[in-house]
C-alpha cells in the first residue's frame, strides 16, 4: 500500500507557509529519488495563455531550490500542445512560462521544436527528453476535465509527457487531414513530412492515411493552420490512452509527485476562460505513486468530480492505470 502525505492548507499552520512546504516535502521522501549533480526534471504545466489556475510558481521554485540543495540540478520541462494556442510550439511555449513566472530555472521543451521528437516505450510515443532522465519530479494541478472528470498527476504523464503524436493517438481515432479552405498550397507540409504522407493530388495538397504515422509534427509547421484532426475518441478510449502512456512515461524511473489540490477549476489549465470553481481549496497531497495520489485527490473532492461530468466515469484512469502497472489504487494518507 502506497503512502500519500497531505499538507492541510484548510488548517491553520503558525510559520511560513514554504516552510510548511520544506517540511512536507522532506517528509513524504522527496529529496531521496534525487541522482546527485544529474539533470532532474520537473514536468509541470505552465498554463495557456490568459489562463491563471496553474500551479503557483513559488512552490515550484521553492521545490527547485530544495533538488539544488539535495545535490541535484533541476530544470523545468513540459511539451507542445495539440492544439492551437500558446504552447503549440517550443519557442513560444517557453516564452509563456517565462510570463507566467516561470523564470527561475531553465526550461526544456520535451517534444522538441515541433513536438515530433519521441522515444517508442511500449509502444507509446513519449517525449525524447523523458527517454534521458532517471528521475523526475511530477508537478500537477489536480482539477476537473471535460473528457476525464479529473486530471492529476496520471494526466500530467500520460498525456503531458507524451509527443504531439502521442496526444494525437489518445485524442483521436483518425489521422490529420487538410482543410482545403484554409490551404495556400505553400508546400511547407510537402517539404517537412519525412514520411513522403504528404501529396500534391492536382490543384490539391493531401494526408496519405496509409503511409501517416499520425506523428502530428505537421501541424505545427502549417502556417496557416489548416493541417487539422477530429477530437474522435470517447471518454474511455482517452482515460485508457492516458493510463497506457503514463506507466510508459515512468518505466524505469524513481519519480515523486505533487498534486496541488488548489484552484479547483472545472476544466484543464489549457483552458483560457474563467470559470467558477467546483470546491474549496485542499491542500498539497506527495506520493511516490501516481496511481494513490490521484485516487486519494478525487476522493477529497469526490462529489465535484462525479456531479462535473456524471456521464463520465473519471475512475476508469485510476483502473487503467493499475492494470498497466503505474501504480496502485490502495493508500494511507499522513498529514502533516
Ligand atoms: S503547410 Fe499548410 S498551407 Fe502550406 S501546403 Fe501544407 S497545409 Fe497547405
Ligand atoms: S502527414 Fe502524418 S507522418 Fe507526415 S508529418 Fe503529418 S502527421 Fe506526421
């Protein structure tokens, strides 16, 4: 059985509350998967662009100081989006953390410039750079998701730490395909495509679904944004892809997760909008195990998950997830 430590943040504590943090951290064994003088990576989510729901950058400083006091060398990491938006691509992804506070250590996109650059673990297409790190520092907000019910730290690595192409395959059963409404025919797509997918078809540019290996690298060369796909998968299709990926994402890996159960939105951090929160703030919930620590968050807040979504089953991931051998559903919890 796993153990899940809670710092309360719904109780009084008489000291700084980064203090509280130095202290909880220490206590749940954070500092002891640290490989001293090699490189730690911290995976968060920086949040999109407009959106202020993310994780508090001073924790995630404060974590930071803490792998450079242990000996450790510590860098922020997270990859591209699927979609559209601020974090589409390194360059710009970087700059959003930059302005999101996230300007104390260095930032390394995982998937590359594009995000087409991944390792094949078992079959899932994870970012290269978790390909190279022997341990990491799992940093998620756990909140509500549309697809899901909730995301926590099982999201973060199923689909935070997966490739562009990766998070094509959960969110879609199909393959990209052309908008010919938006196409100028500038041949940017033709000439990137090492796969030979792309087509001229007359006056048309083309996606070959037989020779496409849904790498979605594509996407984010296209400058006009017509290089599109169909969000296809149903809910359980998603939940299972996110299980699958994150037990690939940690094989071999000593990892330890912070969950910050804050800001309790009802949906991803991708989201730009504001929205009344679902349920109070919680606290920090650490673990060395994905699967206990997301399971004893949405036991926290279990009522707001499940009248979030009641059509959606968000325990499926937690079920997925142990059966591909991320974790284990059983735990303890210790406040401190
Ligand atoms: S890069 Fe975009 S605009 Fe250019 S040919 Fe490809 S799909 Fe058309
Ligand atoms: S056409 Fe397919 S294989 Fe080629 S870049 Fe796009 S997603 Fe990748």
């Amino acid at each position: 059985m796993a153990t899940v430590y809670l710092m309360d943040l719904r109780k009084k504590y008489n000291e700084d509350v980064l203090k509280v943090f130095d202290r909880f951290v220490d206590m749940a064994g954070g500092m002891k998967v640290v490989q001293k003088k090699s490189p730690a990576a911290v995976k968060l989510h920086v949040g999109e662009s407009g959106n202020v729901n993310y994780v508090n950058p001073r924790y995630v400083n404060r974590l930071v100081d803490l792998i450079g006091e242990a000996g450790g060398r510590a860098f922020l990491t997270d990859t591209t989006t699927l979609y559209a938006g601020r974090r589409f691509r390194a360059d710009l992804h970087i700059a959003l953390a930059r302005e999101h506070g996230f300007d104390f250590s260095p930032m390394i996109i995982a998937d590359g410039l594009y995000g087409d650059e991944y390792v094949d673990i078992d079959g899932a297409k994870v970012a290269s750079l978790f390909g190279h790190v022997d341990y990491m520092f799992c940093v998620s907000h756990f909140k509500g998701h549309l697809n899901c019910g909730f995301g926590g730290a099982l999201k973060n690595l199923g689909m935070g730490c997966s490739a562009k192409g990766g998070k094509l395959e959960m969110h879609s059963k199909s393959k990209p395909y052309i908008d010919d409404s938006r196409c100028t025919q500038c041949l940017t797509c033709f000439e990137y495509c090492i796969h030979n997918a792309i087509v001229k078809n007359g006056e048309r540019i083309k996606i070959e679904k037989r020779t496409c290996t849904g790498c979605a690298g594509c996407m984010s060369v296209c400058p006009e944004g017509a290089i599109k796909f169909s969000w296809d998968a149903v809910s359980s299709d998603i939940q299972r892809g996110i299980a699958r990926y994150a037990a690939s994402a940690v094989k071999n890996k000593k990892v330890f997760y912070l969950n910050f159960l804050m800001n309790i939105s009802p949906n991803c951090d991708c989201f730009h909008t504001n929205e009344p929160m679902i349920a109070s703030d919680v606290g920090v919930l650490a673990s060395q195990d994905p699967v206990s620590i997301d399971q004893a968050c949405y036991d926290l807040i279990k009522d707001a998950i499940d009248n979030l979504h009641p059509e959606v089953d968000a325990t499926e991931q937690l079920h997925f997830a142990e059966r591909f051998g991320a974790g284990e559903r059983k735990y303890e919890i210790k406040s401190i």
